[in-house]
C-alpha cells in the first residue's frame, strides 16, 4: 500500500474544504425592519359654542343684568329692554340684535361681542325721547352667524 504524499493530502483537504463551504446552507436575509406604527390621531375637538337659552323684553333691568318683570306692552316713552340669555363658552361670540317696526322697518340694529364661560346674560335697549309710533314691532337675535329667538311687541 503506498502512503499518501504531502502534497496529495494537502489537494484532498482543500477539496473537502471546498465541498463543504459549498454546503453550507446560506442564511436567510434578516428581516426588514418594521415600520413604525403612526402617531394616534387626534380627534378634533368641537369649537366651543355659544347658544341662545332665552330672549326676554321689559321695561327695567335688575341688578345680575336680567329683565325685572318680562312684557310684551310697552308705552310710547318707556326704555325697552331685551336680554339675550346665552349658555356656552367662546374666545368671542357676536350677538345681533335687529329692532324692527310694522312691516319690517328697521328701528336699530346692535351689536355686542361676549366671551362667556358659562352663561351669560346680554342686554340691549332702545329708546326714543319722543315716543315710540304705536303699533306692533319685533326683535330678532342672530349669535356667530345663526339666527336665534325672536319676540314681537306692542307699543300702545
């Protein structure tokens, strides 16, 4: 039998070397990396709102702004008062207030910027030194824009 030489065994370890470096399973390629999930989203919230709870008229105010005793009669040379009663809270909120006679004339129309935290109560009034035409009138409220409660009056 002969003996294998150096340089045959050097040949055959390289082979096999070769051979099992050419087995050897490749790895998987590691995983992309995941997304991060979106930030949650923010649920918008309602602008603040400012509603009409009431429209009072009378001839006197009391002391926390409201109408004394609520009518709907009033006199030539009586003072008339309208109280916008309001619920909600707002930066700023605009009240109209349009004072109409007969047929639609326009008496006044007034404007007042609240910020309520709760409610409030706004007054308007109108007044004429020399009387008020007898007849039938009417006010109408408007808040941001939106058309609130309205009453009709006498003056006899």
């Amino acid at each position: 039998m002969t003996t294998p030489t150096r340089s045959t065994l050097v040949a055959v370890f390289l082979a096999l070397s070769v051979a099992l470096t050419a087995c050897k399973k490749e790895e998987a390629p590691a995983p992309a990396p995941t997304a991060a999930p979106p930030p949650p989203t923010e649920v918008p919230t309602p602008a603040p709102a400012v509603t009409v709870t009431d429209l009072s008229l009378g001839k006197a105010l009391g002391p926390d702004k409201k109408v004394q005793a609520p009518t709907d009669t009033f006199r030539p040379k009586d003072t008339i008062f309208a109280v916008v009663s309001t619920d909600g809270s707002a930066a700023a909120s605009v009240i109209v207030v349009k004072w109409t006679f007969g047929d639609g004339q326009t008496v006044k129309e007034d404007t007042k910027t609240i910020a309520p935290t709760g409610p409030a109560a706004t007054e308007f009034s109108i007044q004429k030194a020399s009387g008020w035409p007898k007849g039938t009138y009417k006010v109408e409220t408007t808040v941001d824009g939106k058309p609130g409660p309205s009453k009709t009056f006498t003056v006899k």
